[in-house]
C-alpha cells in the first residue's frame, strides 16, 4: 500500500467493489492476498486486495464483530491501518 502523499501527481488509483467470489478471483489472478480493511460507516466487515494503482473491495452483509470506533477513518482512505490476512 502507498501512503496518500506518496502518490505521484497525475496517477489515478481505481477503485472498484466487487461481489467476494469476484474479489477472491480478481486477487488469485494477480498473485495478491485479500486483507480486512476494517468496518464500512455502517459497521459492515469490508476485504480489499490492491494490485499495483488497483483496489478491489467488498462489503459483507454482516457485522463486524469488531466495535465501529467512535471517530470512524474510511478503510480505503488508511489501508495500512489494522489489516488481517483473510
């Protein structure tokens, strides 16, 4: 992962959510793991796997047994920020 600031001008970083078998395949066929990036705002369990200037991301329907904090950072905005291999 690259800090916010390390990122040349003028790159884009794409983002894009995809259903868990799509994100597992997509992540497989780049030689990538899958990490937990933490809770959405809802408190939802969010996986995302980067290649390169891409990130796949999925939602799963349930909660996140974690506890949402109380000042809440998006996941894909501090992806080095407590991260689980899954």
């Amino acid at each position: 992962m690259t800090k916010r600031d390390e990122i040349p001008q003028g790159l884009v970083f794409e983002v894009h959510e995809l259903p868990l078998a799509d994100l597992r395949a997509w992540a497989a066929a780049r030689g990538v793991e899958v990490d937990y990036a933490g809770p959405s705002l809802e408190g939802r369990m969010m996986y995302a796997a980067v290649s390169g200037r891409q990130m796949r991301v999925t939602r799963t329907a349930t909660l996140d047994p974690r506890r949402t904090p109380i000042l809440w950072h998006s996941p894909l905005c501090s992806p080095g920020r407590e991260r689980e291999r899954w």
